[in-house]
C-alpha cells in the first residue's frame, strides 16, 4: 500500500493516531522515570545490606555502574521511542 507524500495533509483519522502515540509515548516515559528511580532504590538498598566481601563488592560495582548508565539507558529509550513516532522519515532518506 502507497503512503501519501508528506506535502498532502494528513487526515483527521491520521492526526488523531498521532496524538495518540505522542501521549502514550509521554506516559510511558514517565513510566520509564519511575521504573529507572525504583531500579535504583532497589540496588541501593541491595548495597546496603550485610554481605560476604565479594558479593558487597558486586552490589558496589552494580551500584556504580547503574548510576553512571541510568541516564543514557533513559534517554537513549526516549530517544528512540521518539524515533518510532514517525518511521515514515526514516525510510524516505534512504533507498
């Protein structure tokens, strides 16, 4: 099936679907704070609790590692997902 090119104006059917993805996407990335923030409370309290000396060095690790990535694994995903709102743009600059 052809898609219309992007100098026809879209439809009010193709507008309202594009709302619609943008406010999913919005909430899912409030999802994704939330989820991010409770995977750190989580490690956190993990660190925090007695253990042998190689496990309380994992958590430690573990630890570091994730508050270094949490902001690239957040806004990478955001990224992304902002990426599939309009997958059209992406196959119209290549051939």
């Amino acid at each position: 099936m052809a898609t219309a090119p992007s100098s026809i104006p879209r439809t009010p059917r193709l507008q309202f679907a594009r709302v619609v993805r943008e406010r999913f996407l919005a909430e899912a990335g409030k999802a994704l704070i939330e989820i991010s923030g409770a995977v750190h409370e989580q490690i956190t309290t993990l660190m925090d609790e007695p253990s042998n000396a190689r496990e309380g060095q994992d958590r430690r690790d573990t630890w570091m590692a994730y508050k270094k990535c949490r902001p690239l694994w957040v806004d990478g995903t955001m990224k992304v997902w902002r990426e599939c709102l309009d997958p059209q743009s992406k196959k119209t600059g290549k051939s």
